[in-house]
C-alpha cells in the first residue's frame, strides 16, 4: 500500500479505536458482546479483510504493513479484534496459503467484505498444540467426503458461516501426517455448535465447541483440491506462523495503553499530599513497563519485515510471539500494582486488561511451544530425538 494511504488507514482506525470503542469498553464486558453499530463500521472501514489481497476485495496489507494497525487494535478490548482476527488471519490464511484458485475467488470476496466469517478448527479436547493427537476424521464415500469428530475453544463459531476443519484422512499416516482441511458451511447437515464458552476475560469475544456428526462435503471442499489431500499440516503450520506475528502486535498494542494508563493514574493519583509519579519505585514499574512496550514494538516490527522478505518464517514468529505475550502479562501486572487497591475493582481497565493478556500465552501456540520451536531452530537436529 502507499505509505501515506496506509498513514491514512492506521489514522483513520486509531481514531475509531480510541473514540468509539474504548468508551464501550465496560458495556462490552458487562453484555459479552460487540455492539452492532461498532460491528458495521468494523465492515465499512474493510476491517474484516485487511490482509485479504485487493484483487479479492481486501486491502492487501503485507505484514510489515499489518503489524502498525493491529498495534492501534491492540489499544482497546481483544474482543474488538476478535471479530474479524479469524477472517484476516489463521482462517483466511488457510485459503491464501493453501486453497485453489477457484476456491479463494469463492470464498475471499465474502471473507474482506465481512458478509461472510470463518473460523479455523483445528484445536480439539486432546490435540491443541501437538496435532499428532487429532482425532476427527474423514473418510471417502464416493465422491464425497464425510467428517466425524469435535473441535474446542474455536473463535468466532457462533457467528461462523465457515469453518476450516482439519481432519485425519489417512489415519496410518504418523504424528501431524495425514491430515486435511474441508472448507465446512457452519449449516452444513450434522454440524452443530455449542454454548458460548464462559472465559476468564476476553468477553465479546466468542468461543464454542463445534461437534462434527456424519457431516457430508464434496470433494471440492478439500483444501486446495486434490493436492491438498494429507497436506493440512503444513498449511496450518503457515497459518500459525503468521498468527503469530499478528498476535504479537496486538500484544504490542495492549501494552501501550496499558503503559498510558499507568502513567495516567500515577500522575493524578495522591499519597502523603503529592502524586505518586514523585515515589522512584512507582517511577520504577513504569520506566519497566515503557522498556517491555518499546522492546516488543521493535521486535514485531524487525521480525514482520523479516517475514515479508522471506528470512524467517519459523523462528522468528515464534520468538516474537513468545516474547511479546509474556511481555504484556509482565505489563498489566506492573500496571495493576501501580493502581494498588483500585487495580484490583473490576470497572477498571487495567484489572480487565490483566485478566485478557492472559489468553496470549495460550492460543496460536502456549509460550512453550514457542521455546521449542525457537530452541530447535538453534540447535537443529542435536535438539530432536531419534
């Protein structure tokens, strides 16, 4: 995009964020659930396809370029992002990395203009982290495909219209081999979607399982056709790894206004006649605080253009993911301590934030996977077993 176009784009979403959305934030929290006038601006304003490519309708955002707005997203509840964070980013990606040509013109058109949303359900009760224990099948019935099992914790499955579902189509293939992903209609016979999980935080954001009985496709459902048959691993694997860059900068994001809210309150807040900015172990917590935020906005920001180039497209998601969700729990925390009492009454930002930085550490792989990841990509094969 031309930089002063995307200037233009990060303006316009930071002035949305900060003057629409943050003032709905508590109503938000107390009704679990996103207005829908904020709803229909997210839509017009081409928030739902910002990394769909132009010629399917998105604005065709690379990553280096997607990392500053989802920094200005971060700013405000995830459950803002959360909307459209499937349709951008491991669900759309699972066409833009792996579907045919004549899938991703069907599909990515309705994904950017939000008409339609899609959900990515690869997580199950037993295989969240480790795909190799993915239990849902499919198997050939003619010319069709039929799909049993059930998935969990799957974002945005009560408003799905689709769901990318990974499922094992060749059940002697070993470990994360063998499996593939079905572009699944959310009304397709025998599909069904559970209540709305209760979360520690991130409420507006909604999660469900989704329960898979005899549900029948044909076999242009399959995931980049016949080529993608048993290659659902990899696509996934890709999807994931650019998540992680965008989970990143949205943790990023909540650690800027974190560190603003801290600054705010210490400066008004009095103790002994004067504001508690003046005690050097208040001033302690935020010059941390500040540290974490300026060290992660530079490592997304290195790390996306190393993304974009092709450097490093394992690794270095990893890293900055591992770094940054654990850097904005360190964040909210300081943050909490720096409001004392009130940072604990619930109707204050920063005990919300504390209970929604929780998440990152868990989804688009915990903080240990990362470390695996990062630590066998140093050590190669003196890290893997035989």
């Amino acid at each position: 995009m031309d930089p002063a176009d995307l200037a233009d784009v990060i303006a316009s979403v930071r002035e949305f964020v900060r003057n629409e959305v943050v003032p709905l934030e508590e109503r938000i929290e107390e009704r679990d659930e996103i207005p829908a006038d904020l709803v229909r601006q997210c839509k017009s304003m081409g928030l739902y396809g910002f990394t769909i490519p132009e010629q399917y309708g998105g604005l065709g955002l690379d990553v280096t370029e997607e990392v500053q707005l989802v920094f200005e997203l971060g700013y405000t509840t995830p459950a803002l992002r959360s909307l459209f964070g499937t349709n951008n980013g491991i669900a759309g990606h699972v066409l833009l990395e792996g579907a045919t040509e004549e899938q991703k013109k069907a599909w990515l058109p309705w994904l950017a203009s939000g008409e339609v949303t899609a959900s990515f359900g690869l997580t199950e009760a037993d295989a969240g982290s480790d795909p190799a224990t993915l239990t849902t099948t499919a198997r050939r019935d003619g010319s069709d495909w039929v799909i049993n099992g059930a998935k969990r914790y799957i974002t945005n499955s009560p408003v799905a219209d689709v769901i990318m579902v990974f499922a094992r189509t060749n059940p002697d293939a070993p470990g994360s081999r063998g499996i593939s992903a079905f572009l699944v209609p959310a009304d397709a016979a025998g599909l069904s979607v559970g209540p709305k999980d209760s979360k520690m935080g991130q409420r507006g954001a909604w999660t469900a399982d989704v329960h898979l009985d005899d549900v029948r496709v044909p076999a242009d459902a399959v995931v980049g056709g016949e080529a993608g048959i048993d290659n659902g691993f990899r696509i996934a694997a890709k999807c994931l790894a650019h998540g992680r860059v965008h989970i990143a900068a949205m943790c990023v994001g909540m650690a800027n206004r974190l560190v603003d809210e801290s600054v705010a309150f210490a400066r008004t807040r009095q103790a002994g006649g004067k504001p508690i900015a003046r005690f050097q172990l208040v001033q302690g917590l935020i010059a941390d605080s500040m540290t974490d935020y300026r060290a992660g906005r530079a490592m997304v920001l290195e790390t996306a253009r190393d993304y974009d180039a092709g450097r490093d497209k394992i690794a270095g998601p990893a890293a900055v993911k591992y770094f940054c969700s654990e850097m904005v729990g360190r964040v909210a925390d300081r943050a909490v301590q720096v409001h004392g009492g009130a940072g604990y009454m619930a109707g204050v930002a920063v005990e919300r934030f504390y209970r929604d930085a929780r998440l990152f550490r868990i989804y688009e792989g915990t903080s240990q996977i990362q470390q695996v990841i990062i630590a066998r990509s140093a050590l190669g094969d003196a890290a893997r077993a035989d």
